[in-house]
C-alpha cells in the first residue's frame, strides 16, 4: 500500500534500516521487521470471533459492541517489544506502520463496518507535553489511513492524571482510572458507533474509564481495538 511504503521511506530518514526485534539489517523490500521476525507477529486473531478474550474483559461490566486485540503482550515477547519500542522509545511510525497493517490485515473481517470515529484513548496533557506525542492517536491515525474512519481527539479528554497502573492489582487500577475522563463536543457523539483504541488491555479498568462518560450519552455505541493484550 502506498501509505505503508510512504510511512517506511519516511521512518528510514530518521533510523537506521534495522529489525525492530533483532536488529538485523533489513532488505530493501522489508519494513520495521526483517521476514523472520514479521511471520513471528504474535496475532491473535481475536477479530475473527466475536466472543474472545478482549471481549470478555468487559463483560459485565459496561455494554461493548465488539473487541479485540491484535497482539499477544507476552513479557520479553515480541509484541511487548514493539508496544515499548513505540511507547518508549518514541518510534511513532512504527506506531502507525503497526495500525495501518492491522487495519489491513482486520478489513475483510468486517470489524470495522459501521464505525463512525477511531477514539484513542487520551493522556493528560502534562504527560503528552512529555512524551511528545500519544501512542494510543499514533495507532489510530494508521488505522485510520486504510479504514478512512476519521480520528476523533476533541471528544474525550482526561481531566487528572493518574499514577502508572503497571504494578496495580484489578481493584487498584479501577480505582485509579475511576472519574478520570470526560466528554466535551458531546453533540458528536449521539447515534454514533465509537472505537477506542489503546495500546495494551491488560484489566480493561482505562478502557472501562474512558467508556462511563461516553454511555452517558444518547444512543452511541462503543467497541474497543487494541494493538495488544496481556
């Protein structure tokens, strides 16, 4: 695709031309990942079944439409590897090489019909200062650049920060992320079909935070897709 082929000249500008995984020198033909590496993607393949692991992290919990999650987050794997190399190290076309290819990989499973808005989920202004920049939008804007759903960041917001969730327990990240996010520009959002998109579902409770003040809203529906799972 050529927005793929765009996003790889564009990113070799800036880094050099080596795996993302093994750092082996790449072929002119490859992008981010040498072969080897690119057929070990751990997919999980979530989206070819309704009912699945990602789904069921809500489940009693807020009315989801559908979720998945395109990689397995196994620690030292190699979708915890490149969910760090984006987060982290600031690899933001990786972000959206990684979101356009899922999104291309997703389309003929019909995930993304009806959907009307990608949602990423949004850091606290403070913190994106920080990092410059929200791995959560970078994904979604490659999604958004095979699906042509638009990117939505003036809907929801995060009105405090909250501290890392990474060493809670289920209860504690709920209790962490509880009464966090908002809605503002809520007239876009009745009888709409919302995906929020995320980096990593781990207990769902950021998803589920970012869920409560949208709901509140008439007839909108939400679904959730994150690059991966742990």
């Amino acid at each position: 695709m050529q927005f793929l082929t765009a996003i790889k000249n564009l990113f070799f500008l800036f880094y050099p031309r080596v795996c993302a995984n093994c750092s082996q020198s790449l072929m002119e033909e490859e992008a981010f990942l040498c072969l080897s590496c690119f057929q070990k993607l751990p997919k999980t393949n979530y989206h070819h079944c309704a009912d699945n692991p990602a789904f069921d992290r809500f489940l009693g919990k807020v009315p989801v439409c559908k979720a998945t999650a395109y990689l397995y987050y196994n620690k030292g794997g190699l979708g915890q590897k490149l969910v760090e190399k984006i987060k982290y190290r600031g690899n933001i076309y990786l972000g959206k090489w990684l979101g356009a290819y899922l999104a291309g990989d997703m389309l003929s499973s019909g995930f993304f019909d009806d959907v009307d808005y990608l949602i990423p989920v949004p850091l606290h202004p403070h913190k994106q200062r920080q990092r410059g920049f929200n791995q959560s939008e970078v994904i979604a804007q490659g999604i958004a650049s095979v699906t042509g759903i638009p990117v939505k960041t003036n809907i929801l917001y995060r009105r405090k920060a909250n501290v890392s969730q990474t060493r809670k327990g289920v209860y504690e990240r709920w209790k962490n992320t509880e009464g966090i996010f908002d809605v503002k520009n809520s007239d876009l959002l009745p009888n709409k079909h919302v995906l929020l998109i995320d980096d990593v579902l781990t207990t769902g409770a950021t998803l589920e935070a970012c869920m409560q003040p949208v709901l509140k809203e008439k007839k909108v529906q939400i679904s959730v897709l994150t690059l991966a799972i742990t």
